[in-house]
C-alpha cells in the first residue's frame, strides 16, 4: 500500500494547474492508479484526481457501490438535470458549500488496460465525477459555490 501526500489547497499551488493528457498506459500509470486508490480508500474519499497528489496528468480513481473506477482522459460528453447539494474535498479541509451540479452524466474515458468506456453516472456519482474532473481542469469546488452557502468548520 503506497498511500500519497493529498495537496491543499492553501499550501500548493498545483491544483490551480490544468493537468495533460496521458498518451500511454504504462507501469508508471498503473502504479499511478494503485497509490491514487490506496490513497483514497485510507481517506474514506469518494474520488480522488491525480493532481490532488501532486501528479498533472489527466487520471481520476472513483468508488461507487459496484467498486473502484479507473477513468484515465475522462472527457464528459452529455450531462442533464440539476443538483445542488454541499460539496467537501480532501484538498480543503473543513470547507463546505453547496455547488450546483449535473443530475446526470455521460463519461467517455480510457481504463486501466487502455480500453475505451463509457460510463454513466446519477446523482451522487454525477456529483463525484464533475468534482473530481474539475480538478483535471485546475477548478476547485469553493470556485463555483452558491453564494451564501460557504461553511468553514475550522473556526468550530
């Protein structure tokens, strides 16, 4: 288990950076998706971009009920409806706001063994995928809260 430093925001200024498209699955990769998911499942996250371990590549490792998802040059291509429910990050501890979201999206993406899928997500996991390709983008979720919905549990 190789679990990896969670930038923050306040400290390190990489997670405003747009992360680059990854050209080949290699054993770089691979380890990369392994710490990234060791990583998060020690957290207790629900998604995990590499940027958030200090890695600019465009990779994100997800959990939903089914298990882990491996989404490598995630791209969304159809998203519908709306949500607006208080969001968090493992790289902004102790922020929340609410953030408004799709209900719904489509995903095309590269897996771990370099096949293309397309996945579908609903509510929370439409939440989760939007946060965590946000982060690709170098966009955090304090950038699109709702006004008036800012909670900071630091100062509590």
């Amino acid at each position: 288990m190789a679990l990896r430093k969670i930038m923050r925001y306040d400290k390190d200024d990489i997670l405003k950076k747009k992360s680059i498209k990854v050209d080949q699955i290699d054993k770089e990769i691979l380890t990369l998706l392994k710490d990234m998911a060791d990583t998060m499942y020690s957290a207790n996250a629900f998604g995990l971009s590499a940027v958030q371990i200090g890695i600019l590549k465009r990779v994100v490792v997800l959990k939903d009920e089914t298990g882990l998802i491996n989404l490598i040059n995630p791209v969304i291509i159809r998203m519908s409806g709306e949500q607006q429910v208080m969001e968090g990050c493992l790289s902004i501890p102790g922020i929340y706001g609410k953030v408004k979201r799709p209900d719904s999206v489509l995903v095309k993406a590269l897996n771990d063994r370099g096949k293309t899928i397309v996945m579908e997500g609903k509510g929370f996991l439409a939440r989760v995928v939007c946060h965590e390709i946000d982060h690709l983008d170098g966009v955090l979720f304090i950038d699109k809260i709702i006004p008036g919905t800012f909670v900071n549990y630091n100062y509590f």
